[in-house]
C-alpha cells in the first residue's frame, strides 16, 4: 500500500505528520510518497491551506494536524477489504 503525503518543504505539520505515518509503519506495511506541493501548481493551488494531507488509496484522510488515530482506523479498514 501506498500513503501520498503531500506537504512543503519548512513545515513544522508535515514533520509531524511524516512521523506518525513513519510510526504507523510498525504496524502497518505501506510506502509513505511524500510529494511538494510546490513543485506542480495544481496541486499547490488544491492543497495550499490544508497541507499535510494524508492520501490512502485516492481519499483524503487527514489533512492540518494530522491525528494517529485517524490515520490507523483508516489503515485497519483497510487491511480488513
């Protein structure tokens, strides 16, 4: 499985962010895709107020000030389809 992070570079809640999924990663297997949203102005232009955001197969997740709790619920009912 994959996670799309998308983020920006000096960012205090991407940092976090990037550590819970990097936490979540002892117990879940997936690939953390960080993505710049500076580098592709669409993308820049989507998420520009809500970065961090989580993406788990296609769908937001959590975005701001990313919780554990939402992501491994997520990550749980993944695991079960």
């Amino acid at each position: 499985m994959k996670i799309n992070l998308y983020s920006k570079t000096n960012c205090p809640l991407c940092d976090k962010a990037k550590q819970v999924l990097q936490e979540l990663q002892n117990e879940f297997s997936f690939q953390i895709n960080e993505i710049d949203i500076y580098q592709d102005d669409t993308l820049l232009e989507k998420y520009q107020l809500m970065i961090p955001v989580v993406e788990i197969d296609g769908e937001e997740v959590d975005f701001g000030l990313v919780q554990k709790d939402v992501i491994r619920k997520r990550l749980l009912e993944a695991r079960k389809s």
